[in-house]
C-alpha cells in the first residue's frame, strides 16, 4: 500500500498524558507548542491529569478532531497510544503518536524519534501508513496485549514509580 500525505493544513488534536511530574508536563507541552506554532501548525492540546479520564478524554477530543477534519494525536506512553488509538479507529481518525512512555514499542516499531521536539517535527511532516491493530474482546489494541502475571506487575511497578 502506498502511503499518502496528509492535508498539510489539517490541524492536530492532541491529547497529552500529563504522566509523572508538572514541571516535566509543562516541559512537553512547551516543547509542542513551540514546535507547532513555528511551523504555523494549528493545534489543541488537551491534557489528561487523571489516568482514569484518559478513555473519556480520549473519546471527546477523537469527535472533535472528525468534526474539525484533524488528526488526532496521542502523547504519551504505551497505554495513553492504546487509548487514543482505540478512538482514533472508532470515530474513523488519522492517529499520530508522540511517544512519551518509559518503554514506547510503538514509537519504536514505527521509528518516531524519541526526542519530543524531533518526534513533532517529524509529525509534521509524517505520511499516512498502515499500523497493525488488533483486539481482544472487541478491545482494540496496538503493539501487544498482555493478561496474567504481566499486567499486574506493571500496575505494581506505576505505583512503586510514585
């Protein structure tokens, strides 16, 4: 399949995972929007502070980017891209990733750069390519899904990282 560029002008709908630490949060979303607004992008940032809010979050700001004809985005880690993802293929999305997470297989897989600021510039300039999805339960899923031990000793490991 060949890939295809985006509407240039489209703008993107963000959705940043505040994850650890505001002054780090604040960092990533100044490092965004700096890169947007030099390159004349228009954008919406929206940020989740409660991991609990990220599915709902998740589900208005996908609407809103079909309505607007933008490209929705996911900053964050493995499961914030899941997330938004899941959206992205409900609402019928173009889906971006900014990968922000301690392991980001995803971003990884698909050689987005792991610095923020060139991640964005790479976005910008991105092609539409196919992904892998799959889904368990009717649950979509990037990457891998995992159930068991597994699981439950990443839980217990975000809750040691606190």
């Amino acid at each position: 399949m060949q890939a295809i560029k985006p509407d240039p002008k489209a703008p993107f709908y963000i959705v940043l995972n505040a994850g650890s630490g505001s002054s780090e949060t604040d960092e990533r979303r100044a490092v965004i929007e700096d890169v947007l607004t030099q390159a004349g992008r228009q954008f919406q940032l929206t940020l989740v502070d409660d991991p609990a809010d990220i599915a709902g979050i998740a589900a208005r700001v996908a609407a809103q980017a079909r309505a607007a004809g933008a490209v929705l985005v996911a900053a964050g880690g493995d499961g914030t891209i899941n997330a938004v993802a899941r959206e992205a293929v409900a609402q019928g999305c173009l889906f971006g990733v900014l990968p922000q997470g301690t392991f980001n297989y995803f971003g990884r897989t698909h050689h987005i750069p792991e610095d923020l600021g060139d991640a964005v510039r790479a976005l910008l300039g991105a092609q539409v390519q196919p992904v892998q999805v799959g889904a368990v339960n009717d649950r979509i899923f990037l990457v891998n899904a995992s159930i068991g031990l597994y699981p439950k000793l990443l839980e217990e490991r975000e809750v040691d990282k606190k």
